[in-house]
C-alpha cells in the first residue's frame, strides 16, 4: 500500500515519536506510522465522519481531535504530518521538531498517480 511507502520513506528523516497527523482523514496514515513504531499520534481533522471511522484505526495511546470544535492546544509532537491528495498527486510535508522546540521542514514531495 502506497501509505506504508509513505511511513517508510518519512523513517528515512525522523525517528519514531509522537506525531500529528494534521488532516487525518479516516486514519489511514496514523494506522501505518502505528505499525512503524508511532505512538501518543493525534489525529485532527474537519470532518466528523472521517474522524469516526479513525476511531477503529488508532491505537490505545492515540486520539482523535475534531478541528471545528478543539485546538491542538500545548501538545508536544516529534513529527507533523500534512497529507493532502486528489486524483492526481499528493502532497507531503513533514515537520521535524528537535529538542529546541525548533521547527524545520524536511520534506515536500509530489507523487503523481495518475
């Protein structure tokens, strides 16, 4: 599956952490960095119904945040992960955080699909 290569080449920049997956969706990619070794992730999204069929994805230690109603608030993550995709390309970036609190972006790819 396309997401697992995903998690795999992100392992290539980061180690596993806490990680927020900003745009969740149905949990797809929360699911994989789980596998990998992710743990404590946050899922946030706008859609209720995606956020609901996550619920089954995620592990004990994750948890989901609806956007319209909540903020990330002061949670800290080792990763963030932005995925956004239509018929034709998807688009990734990951954010680094080191021990600094400093953020860095460490990738920003295009796979196109079509």
């Amino acid at each position: 599956e396309r997401v697992r290569e995903y998690v795999d080449l992100m392992l290539n920049f980061v180690k596993p952490g806490a990680m927020l997956d900003y745009g969740c969706g149905i949990g797809i990619f929360l699911a994989a960095a789980r596998e990998k070794g992710f743990h404590h992730n946050l899922g946030a999204d706008v859609s209720q119904a995606a956020l609901e069929f996550a619920q089954s994805r995620i592990g004990e230690d994750d948890r989901l945040l609806d956007l319209t109603n909540e903020s990330v608030g002061d949670d800290k993550f080792d990763v963030i992960s932005f995925m956004d995709s239509d018929q034709c390309q998807a688009m990734i970036i990951w954010v680094k955080i080191d021990s600094f609190g400093e953020y860095s972006v460490i990738k920003f790819l295009y796979f196109f699909h079509c």
